[in-house]
C-alpha cells in the first residue's frame, strides 16, 4: 500500500489559506517562505483575521527586492507561485521572479523552458470543451460570438488538473508523461467552509490524471 507524500520538494503551505511552489536555490526560497509564515502568523495574532493573499505576496517581494537594492549582498535566487484565497478577491495566483517583482495570473508556468508551458496555456486555458455536437454546427455560427460572452471561462479542478499535466509534459525533457516525475497539487475550500483544503496527489491519483489526458491526446490523434 502506497502511503501519501509526507513531504514536498515543490509545494509548501504558507498558511490555512495560502501555498506556493518554488523554481530555482531551494535553500534561498526556505528564508523567503520562513518569512512568509512569521508574517502570516504575525498578521494574524495582531489583527485576529487571517492576512489578504495580495498584502502576504508584497511583504516577501519587499524583502526579496532589498537584496538587490544594497552592496554585499546577492539576489535571492527562486521566482515562486503563490496561490491564496481570501474573502477579498476569492481565488488569486501570482507570480514573483527574483528581482521583487510580483504579478496577478490566471495561469502561468514558472521555471525550465516556462515559455514552451506558456505558448501552450495561451491556446488551451479557457478553451471550451469540444463535444460531438460541435461538429455539426453551422460554420457561420462559430464567427457570431457575442463579445459580452468572451470572456476566459475559468476551467474547474478536473480540467485544470489535466492542463498541469499537459504544461508539465510539454516543458519536461522526456517526451512521455509520467506520474512519478510530477508533482500535482490543489487548493479547494474545505467542505465545512472554514479555511482551504490543501492537497498534494497521490502517485495512484496523479496516474489518473496522466492517463486521461493521454486518452484524450489519443483520441484527438485518432479524429
């Protein structure tokens, strides 16, 4: 019986509402996400309410940027995602590179050969799942699109499981996907609605994830 990661090599826990992944010196992004937590738990204890993810990703950017501001010093070097809820602005991702800078994302990929994993989350993030029917619409039909209905649809754990594997296999040097060389993890708001559950797949779930995205990679192959 295979037991749950008891550790990670990627993904840390910040917080009850926020996590991050890390590319880049491990031992440089173990002092940034020290400093993550003290001041999570020191907003917390002074403000009895848990840190907006926005304010807890600039006060780690802060300090990162300090280390390129003054002499004797060197750049912390590690670029993270950090991924949050609060009550604020729902769900957020941003993204933080070695100078201090932080950006807002819907999705982005972080580390080697990011952009090969970011020319392919242009083309499939928010695209809509094509079903049989699709087929045989009318071909002026797919050019009259309401502009008020463009907006990105937001895929749900499942999909967006699937395009993390797709990202993963596209930047990773061996061309077939395997669930021992990826890491896959989710934040979901607990069922009790009291905080966030954070959840790194197993090996056996991870597999499932692998085999339907190869399925589908087969079957569009096949069409």
């Amino acid at each position: 019986q295979n037991k749950p990661k008891q550790t990670s090599e990627k993904t840390y826990k910040l917080c009850d509402h926020a996590a991050c992944t890390v590319a880049g010196l491990t031992a440089d992004a173990n002092i940034l996400i020290d400093q993550a937590r003290l001041r999570a738990g020191r907003y917390t204890y002074q403000y009895q309410e848990a840190i907006p993810v926005e304010q807890l990703v600039e006060h780690v950017c802060n300090y990162k940027q300090a280390y390129t501001q003054y002499g004797g010093l060197r750049p912390f070097g590690v670029a993270f995602l950090f991924a949050g809820y609060d009550s604020h602005h729902g769900f957020q991702l941003y993204q933080s590179d070695p100078s201090g800078n932080y950006s807002g994302w819907k999705a982005t990929v972080i580390g080697a050969n990011n952009q090969a994993g970011k020319s392919l989350l242009k083309t499939e993030y928010g695209a809509k799942p094509k079903s049989d029917d699709d087929d045989d619409a009318p071909e002026e039909m797919e050019t009259e699109e309401d502009p008020a209905e463009e907006e990105i649809r937001v895929p749900d754990v499942t999909e967006a499981l699937r395009l993390a594997v797709k990202v993963l296999s596209k930047t990773m040097d061996g061309t077939v996907p395997s669930p021992e060389k990826m890491e896959l993890f989710t934040m979901t708001l607990a069922e009790d609605g009291e905080g966030c559950a954070h959840h790194i797949l197993t090996e056996e779930e991870s597999k499932k994830v692998v085999d339907d995205v190869e399925a589908e990679a087969a079957s569009a192959g096949d069409a």
